[in-house]
C-alpha cells in the first residue's frame, strides 16, 4: 500500500495497548501551527486545507454521513470542537466552531488558523450536497470569516459553491 490509498479506516486502527487513542491536543498543534509558522508557511496552510478536504470526504463517503448533525457530533465525540451549522438560504450555510482544537485559547496572531477545518467543512458538505447543486455550479468552498486567531471569540466559516481563490498566483 502506498501512503496516497490510506483511508480513514486505516487509520482509525484499534487504541493502542496501553496509551488508547487521543494525544494531547498541544501535540496537534505542533503538528499544525509548528508548520504554518515555520518553514512551510503558505505550503503548510495549502497542505492542511487538502487534508481536510480528503478527511471530510472520507467521513461522507466512508463513513456515511449524511448531515451537518452528523458532522457536529464527530466533532464533538472527538474533542474535535464544538460546531454547529446555520442554514442561511438554499446552498450556504454558516459553521461556528467553539473550543477549536487548533486554536482555541491562542492570543492574535493576526491569521486565520483553521485550514484544516476549513477543508474537512469543504470536502464534507461538497459530498453531502455537490450532487444536489443546481447543473453548472462552482464546488462548494469554505472562507474562515473569524477566527481566535484573529483575536474572535470562536470561528466562523462560510460555506458556498464558489470560485476558488488562489493565493500568490
Ligand atoms: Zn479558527
């Protein structure tokens, strides 16, 4: 097998022996935030948001969910955050994500730190609702709004079939 098949069952594997199957949050953020801040830079948000991407669409494909409602409640049963979901009109939707695993408690630092939430939104809702769109529509993309990152109180994203903007090009 090659790294690029993986899905997210093979990586929910059964808990360790003796550790079980959560680490730490800080350890997530040097994962994330360590590499947004270092080096990799606008890689590391690219990268992030596309394994988001992947996650949300496997948690649609793979693991059949079918709502908003089941996404909140992964989020919630995996310390993931606290999400929920606004309907706004036909095809948009607004998601607020409380005590965010990535950046909850984090002084400004004057960006939006949330890109792998912000691809998994996009890669879930586009699985959930890419095939009901009307013929010709963009996919469906996510703009973190807000963010504590920003100095907000929770993040916000906007959700939406729209052209994607491409940073630096
Ligand atoms: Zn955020």
């Amino acid at each position: 097998m090659k790294i690029a098949d993986l899905t997210a069952l093979d990586l929910a594997t059964e808990p360790r022996s003796s550790l079980g199957d959560t680490v730490p949050f800080f350890f997530y953020r040097y994962v994330t935030l360590f590499a947004i801040a270092d080096s990799m830079g606008a890689r590391a948000t690219g990268a992030l948001e596309e394994a988001g991407r992947k996650a949300g669409e496997q948690l649609v494909k793979g693991m059949f969910y079918r709502t908003p409602e089941d996404l909140a409640e992964h989020y919630r049963q995996h310390g993931m955050g606290l999400l929920s979901v606004d309907d706004l009109e036909e095809n948009r939707w607004r998601a607020t994500l409380r005590e965010c695993a990535t950046c909850h408690g984090l002084p400004n630092v004057d960006m939006a730190l949330c890109w792998f939430d912000a691809g998994l939104l996009a890669g879930a809702f586009q699985g959930m609702f890419g095939a009901s769109l009307p013929p010709g529509s963009p996919p469906i993309e996510v703009v973190e709004e807000a963010c504590v990152g920003l100095g907000d109180n929770e993040c916000v994203f906007k959700i939406e079939p729209m052209l994607r903007v491409v940073e630096g090009v």
